[in-house]
C-alpha cells in the first residue's frame, strides 16, 4: 500500500506537465475498434501495461460481469507490443436446485448460474526502426496470420506481405516460425505533387494497379481527405474527410458505395484542459454509440470509459488499470 501511495504522489506531481490523455484519437484509427494509444504518454509515465476491466448493462437490469478484459502491453518508447482480449465461445447453464423446508413441507426452486467458455485472441507488434514491421494474429486456437511491412526512405509504407504460419513450439506463449503461405502482397507507389497533395498507387501480387488513393493535408500538415478509387471499377469510391482543432481530430467522416451508399461519422469533444471527453459514433446519420470518458483530475490519466449503446439500450463500462513496471495502480 505504501509502494503504491509513493506511486500515487510522484504521478500527481509531474501531473502538470504531462496532462494528457491516454487514448489519442487519429484519422487512421478513428473508424477502427482497438483503441490508439498516445505513445508519447505512455512513454512519459512508465506505463508498461493497461488493462480493460468490462461488464456489460442492459437498461433496467442489473450489471452483467463475464469477467471479460482487454490488455495492451507497451515497450519503453510507448509503442503497443502486444495486444491481446477474452471472448467468449461457450456458454452453459447450469440449474441448481436449492431446498427450503417450512415446516414439515420441502420446497425445491432452482438458481441459474451461467460458466462461460473463453479464447484469447491476441496480436504481436515488432517494429525496426521505430516502424511496424510486423503484425502477427492468433485465434487463440491454432490459427496464425503474418503482415510484413516494408517502408521508404521518407516512412511510407511501400510493401504489405500477409502470409499464413503456423508455430512450431508446444508452448503457445512462445512463437516458434514453421511453415508460411503467401496469402497476398501489396505494393504502394507515392506520387507528392505538392506539400498538401500526395497519391498513393496500390498494387497486386501481379504487379498490377488496382487502386489510387490522393491524400490532401493542411497547412499544420493534419491529413483532412482521403479519396480513393478502384481500377477495375472506376464507379466504386471510398472517401474520408477529417476536422481539427489545431493538432485535435474533432472529427472523422466515411462514405463508400462497394455494396450499397454506406455513411460513418465519428464526433470527439474535448474538455477545457483539451482532453477527450465525449465520443459519438454515427452510422448512415442515426446515433449508434455514445461514450464519454472520464479522467483522473489529479494525474490527468484516463480512469475509465462507458459506452452507451441507443439503440440496444445497453452499455458497456470499462475501468483501467495500470501496470508500471511491476507495480499496478487499478483507477477505482
């Protein structure tokens, strides 16, 4: 307890000069699930490790723990190493009988309990250079895929191999390289007609073109739209614009017609100290997830998140606890 209150007290006095907040959301990971990750934050504090602590509540009805978590594990420059979470597979129940005796009469009901059957499906970061150069998944069974990624001179991702592998090692915590099948390679070409304007041409493992993609930035250098199109079907387009405050995305918008006319949005508000503070998810224009965000006033780090769901009426209630080199502080 004592470790931990030293713990407490360092991070409240560096607090001023590292308000921040944990979660930074950016124009490539705006659309995405997984959470991004200010790395400059993580580096700064120590954090080593982060972990969701979820239960789930349906409206009118009392909160559901399945013991669910997600974890993010981080090097010492604050880049995600390992991403891993539970899901669920299974579910039995069970109906237990309970026996109550009132007076010479016994009267059995029963009581619903629910075990639930989980997998770990995870994701394994390796960078060179302090750029992603591999992103490995595993099903948490005996499925692995592989997504090499080679880079110019400037940064720009140039080439994506994605292959199928396989672990030779009987321990699944460690990864022993078998056998890969070359699923698909893709190539990029980059095109800068101007500091604000760039293309991307996409290749196929024929080495043919099937896409462009034309990337527009301010003046601050903020990506604010990108326009893409397909070769073989010119009709097809796929659009992204982004809004900002200064270096803040206020917001994120989608729009594709490969199926049928598909609309996204993703609104982010921020508080007076400008950190996040509301998030709103919208789909085809109708509201599909509101979360709001709260922060610890001492030490500016994010204590836990709620994500309301209006159309299920439901929500999903994620508390964080931190791991900095061996010792946890869990944000209750």
């Amino acid at each position: 307890m004592k470790i931990k209150f030293i713990v407490s007290v360092l991070i409240c006095f560096v607090a001023n000069d590292l308000i921040s907040q944990v979660l930074l959301p950016t124009y490539k990971t705006a659309f995405e699930k997984q959470h991004q990750f200010n790395s400059e934050v993580i580096k700064k504090r120590g954090i080593k490790k982060i972990t969701f602590e979820i239960v789930d509540k349906k409206d009118f009805e009392t909160v559901v723990d399945k013991n669910l978590i997600e974890t993010y594990e981080f090097d010492t420059n604050g880049s995600l190493l390992r991403y891993y979470y539970t899901t669920i597979v299974k579910s039995i129940e069970r109906n237990i009988p309970l026996v109550t005796q009132k007076g010479r009469k016994k009267q059995i009901s029963f009581r619903t309990y629910i075990d639930y059957i989980y997998d770990t499906i995870s994701t394994t970061y390796i960078y060179k250079n302090n750029l992603l150069a591999l992103k490995r998944y595993h099903d948490g069974l005996n499925y692995y895929e592989s997504r090499y990624f080679q880079y110019d001179d400037k940064a720009n991702m140039i080439k994506e191999m994605r292959f199928k592998e396989t672990n030779n090692s009987t321990d699944k915590q460690l990864f022993i390289l078998g056998n890969q099948v070359l699923l698909s390679t893709d190539s990029m070409q980059f095109f800068n007609y101007s500091q604000k304007q760039t293309k991307c041409v996409y290749f196929n493992s024929e080495k043919r073109p099937y896409k462009e993609n034309f990337i527009y930035k301010d003046s601050l250098g903020n990506i604010i739209k990108i326009y893409e199109n397909y070769v073989a079907a010119s009709w097809i387009v796929q659009e992204q614009k982004f809004s900002y405050t200064g270096n803040r995305l206020i917001s994120a918008e989608y729009f594709g017609n490969a199926n049928t006319n598909f609309k996204r949005k993703v609104e982010f508000e921020y508080d007076a100290l400008n950190e996040l503070f509301t998030e709103k998810q919208f789909k085809n224009d109708v509201l599909i997830k509101e979360i709001s965000y709260v922060s610890d006033k001492n030490n500016g780090l994010l204590n836990s998140f709620v994500e309301r769901d209006p159309i299920n009426k439901s929500m999903r209630i994620v508390k964080l606890k931190y791991d900095f080199g061996g010792l946890s502080i869990n944000k209750d």
